[in-house]
C-alpha cells in the first residue's frame, strides 16, 4: 500500500501451486487445536488486497463451526483512520484487524488495546516462524501484537518495448546497469525522454517511497524523535527526485487514481518501482494486450529495500480472541501465505514459506520469469527494515506525498520541501 497503499487488485491465477508445506498448527484443525463446538462469528478487517477471498472460504470449509465476515476498505489511509476511531471509543473494531507497518508505531502506542498473540494464539505459533526484523517490529516489551502477513521487497519492473524504441537495452540482465544506483537511474531517464514522448516513472511520491524506504532512519528515531529536518538523507533523495521530475521523467499520476490505472495500459511511463504486491496491480491495469511488454528485473537502485507489509493483530475488544488468533495464525502460516502470493503477489513473511519449492518454482506467466524466485532473492537484501515511528504512514500519505505532487504542479522544490517540515511537525505533537 504504497504511499501506503499496498496490493491493490488481484494477480489471478498467474502461478500454479502443487503438493503443499507444513500447515501452521500440530493438528488436523488450523491454528493447532480443535475449535470449540458452538457456533462462532469472527470479523476480520482488511484494506485492499490481501488475497483472503478464497482463503476464509478454505477456513469455514475447515471449522463449519465458524463464520466470517470479512470488512474490506478500498484504500490504507481511511482504513487505518477508521481503527484508530473505533480504537478511541472502544467499540466497533472487527474480532482480526490488518495493520500496514507505516501504522505500527500507532499500534504499538496503544499496545494495552491489543491481545498479546503469545498468550492467546496457538501454542506452537512462536515469532521466530517470521523473518526476525517482521516479528520485531510487532514486539513491544515481549508482547507480540500482530502475526506479520506480507513483506514488500523491491524490484523494478519497466516496458521493455518501450525500452527498444529508445535505444535502451530490454533484457533483464541488460538493464542492470540502469537500474545500478539511482544516480545511474535518473541519467538513463535522461536518455529515455529524449527518445520518447512518455515519462520515464509514474510519479514522483513513489519514486520518492522507494527511495526512502532504503535509508537506516526514516521521518523517526528509534526513541521516536521526528528527525526529517536533520536527516540529510531524506534532503537529498527530495532533491535528486524533484530534479528529475524538473527535467521532465515523471508522467505526473496520483498512485492509484483512475488516470494512473489507466498508464499502465496506454504507456503513459516506462518502469515502475516494484514490490512484490506490485506485480498484481500492473497485470490487472496493464492487461493481456500488454502481456509480454513489462519485464521484472531484481535489479533495484542501491541494491533493494522493503516497501510496504502488514500485520494481523486481535484487539481486546474482540468477544472471542482465541478464535480471533486462531484465525490469525492460520492466514499467516506458510500454505496460506503461498496461496495470498499466487493470488495478489503479497510476499511472504515467513521463513519456510520463503525456502519452499511452491513459491520458488512456478513461472509468472505475464512476466515471464520465476517471481518467487526473484522476490525470495531480493527479501535476503533486506537486513532490517526501516523503523516506522508514529505518524509515518500520515507523514507519507498526507505530507510528502502532496507535497511532491504540488511540485508536480509547478510549486518550487524548496517550498514544497518548507510544507513537508511544517506538515510532519504538526503530525508529529
């Protein structure tokens, strides 16, 4: 999500899994024991796309005891404004909610409103199932608030006709070196305007995101000290992306608006910063006329980085956490993770469903490449993911964003950049 907008529309069916892996759980039953015999209704809360359709489907069809009502928002932002509400009058949240990482800190803020998964979730369900930086970032002082969902290491994806038509080489290993730094992106940018009539990205937010998603500190500290104004780094990515957009490589899209969908089918941009939940989002806007046309390369500018993941957590308010966890644990083990993969392109986040033949193995038909493959290769660069203080995800939607799209519209780089430090600081009170 993304801005924090993460997995937008359906991969489908773009790889077929075969045979199967460890479900999470000792027992026949999900989660490891055996559901209670009355009746249950759980709610589960979800923003965009998660791939749980068929998935809750599965779990009734497993537990004919249990009935799920799935709450799904179209988009990050409103959803996490909604939890936040409902977390305030301590009512209305659904029994399972979905937290996007660039939230967590919020979350963790409020860590008394949230059942400690170590405690109620199925005894066999331990952090060290996930990757150490996913199970961290949902631990506060030995509490474990969420089971992380998805992960989002980066790749880049560009059009390789378009490529051709500019002189540029096309091939996955020919593209390497463009995509080696992201000083070497940007002059082949140049480049390609120069041969092209459309623009080299999509925007100038998510070239943005992409890049500071790499740094070792955010918009926050550790101890959650707002340090945009001091951290050079955010500086100098703002500069060398409002740079480029000024010399004409951005196409100037809202990420995820109508006009945006519509650029991947009309080549409106050439390549696109590319997690993993990306790869749904450009076969569904792209289309099969362009099957063939987009290429994924595990090249990425300064060697990759993490954009975007998510959290399933069971607020206190739930009447029935242990089936809320129950829940839980079954989404985010590995089978399931594999199958939300196949379906939206949502990377795992757990070590066994990162190493198994099911996700390494099939061929992503649109792409043409092994994308489990790719993705499980560009997840090992990712040593620790950025901390998110709170406030992140707001400063991101809210601030940077606009404010890069301003710039977009003709507002200088320097006052725009004026509007992100007064923005983030009101957010960060």
């Amino acid at each position: 999500m993304r801005q924090l907008f993460r997995r937008a529309l359906a991969l489908g069916a773009a790889v077929t899994l075969s045979g199967g892996i460890a479900a999470c759980g000792s027992s026949d039953e999900p989660g490891g024991e055996t559901p209670s015999d009355g009746p249950v209704e759980l709610t589960l809360g979800t923003f965009t796309e998660f791939g749980y359709e068929d998935l809750i489907k599965e779990y009734e069809s497993l537990n004919p005891n249990v009935k799920i009502k799935h709450n799904k928002t179209g988009q990050g932002g409103p959803y996490h404004q909604q939890l936040f509400t409902k977390l305030g009058a301590g009512s209305g949240l659904e029994d399972v909610v979905a937290i996007e990482e660039g939230h967590l800190s919020d979350v963790l803020s409020k860590a008394s409103l949230f059942n400690n998964l170590l405690e109620i979730g199925p005894a066999d369900v331990k952090a060290d199932r996930w990757l150490d930086w996913k199970s961290g970032q949902a631990t506060k002082d030995g509490k474990l608030i969420g089971y992380g969902t998805d992960v989002g290491p980066l790749a880049m994806c560009y059009r390789k006709d378009m490529f051709e038509a500019a002189g540029l080489p096309s091939d996955p290993e020919g593209v390497k070196p463009l995509f080696e730094t992201w000083d070497a992106y940007f002059a082949a940018g140049d480049k390609f305007i120069e041969k092209s009539d459309a623009a080299w990205y999509d925007s100038s937010a998510q070239i943005f995101n992409a890049m500071h998603n790499q740094l070792p500190t955010g918009f926050f500290d550790t101890s959650d000290q707002l340090v945009i104004e001091s951290n050079a780094d955010i500086r100098n990515n703002w500069n060398k992306v409002t740079a480029a957009t000024g010399r004409g490589q951005s196409a100037k899209l809202t990420a995820f608006s109508n006009e945006w969908n519509s650029g991947f089918k009309s080549g409106a941009f050439a390549t696109k910063t590319c997690p993993s939940w990306m790869l749904g989002v450009i076969k569904a806007q792209a289309g099969d006329e362009n099957k063939g046309k987009w290429a994924v390369t595990d090249a990425f500018p300064g060697g990759g980085g993490n954009w975007g993941g998510s959290f399933l957590a069971v607020p206190t308010q739930s009447k029935n956490p242990k089936e809320a966890a129950k829940l839980a644990a079954w989404l985010t083990a590995p089978e399931q993770q594999i199958k939300a993969f196949a379906k939206t392109g949502n990377f795992p986040s757990q070590k066994q469903a990162q190493a198994a033949p099911e996700l390494l193995e099939p061929t992503n038909d649109y792409f043409g490449v092994k994308a489990g493959e790719l993705y499980a290769k560009q997840a090992q660069k990712v040593g620790k993911a950025q901390y998110k203080g709170p406030g992140d995800g707001r400063i991101q939607e809210n601030v940077t964003s606009p404010a890069l799209q301003s710039v977009e519209q003709g507002t200088s780089p320097d006052d725009a950049w004026g509007q992100v430090i007064d923005g983030a600081k009101k957010i960060a009170k």
